[in-house]
C-alpha cells in the first residue's frame, strides 16, 4: 500500500467531477484494496485511485516512473484483467496515457448536482 492518508479533499473533488460526467459513484469500504471509487453508468463502470502530488507534474514526465507503486497497486487488484482501472490516468496493462476531459455523454446523471 501506498504511505500516507488518503486525499480525503481530493477524493470529494473526483466524486464532483465523476458526476459532472454522468457517473454514479460508491466508496471503496475495503482498506487493503488501493482504491478509491467506483463508478458508473448504465453503459460502462471504472476503479478509480485518486492520486494528488504537492508539484506541478512535467508534461514530459513519464507517469510510470513518477507513481510506479500506486500503478503497480491498482493494476494488482482483484478485478478481471479487462475491467478498466484509472488513476485518473487510465492504466493499461502496458502502458498508462492521460485521459482527458470527454464531457457527458447523451445520458444524464438524475443525481448530479
């Protein structure tokens, strides 16, 4: 595991943004398993850590040598292989691209704020 306390602000910042795209959330109750959220919608679900640094992160950096623990971690999770895991990056078996902001699709959320 990761050290240190969970980004608790954070953590309600991704629920608000998770919202805002459509997505119901649900915290994660179980301590030994690196996550934060789960969401979803009626078309697609996700594992989601929430990952804050106290810098501005290089747009050269390479994410798997900047969090490598945190990836390794999320990619060990008890999940099927296929189900998509994101660190707010999105974390491939290989490799780990940024995601950027896609909006909300035609479904909307009754519970988003």
């Amino acid at each position: 595991m990761t050290r240190g306390k969970k980004p608790v602000a954070a953590i309600d910042e991704a629920k608000k943004f998770a919202e805002k795209m459509g997505y119901r959330w649900q915290t994660n109750e179980h301590p030994d398993l690196a996550y934060d959220l789960f969401i979803f919608k009626p078309a697609t679900a996700c594992i989601v850590r929430v990952r804050q640094t106290r810098y501005r992160i290089d747009p050269e950096t390479i994410y798997e040598d900047l969090i490598s623990d945190d990836i390794r971690e999320v990619r060990a999770l008890p999940f099927p292989a296929w189900f998509p895991r994101e660190i707010w990056l999105r974390v491939l078996p290989t490799s780990v691209p940024e995601i950027e902001w896609w909006g909300p699709d035609d479904y909307a959320n009754p519970y988003s704020r």
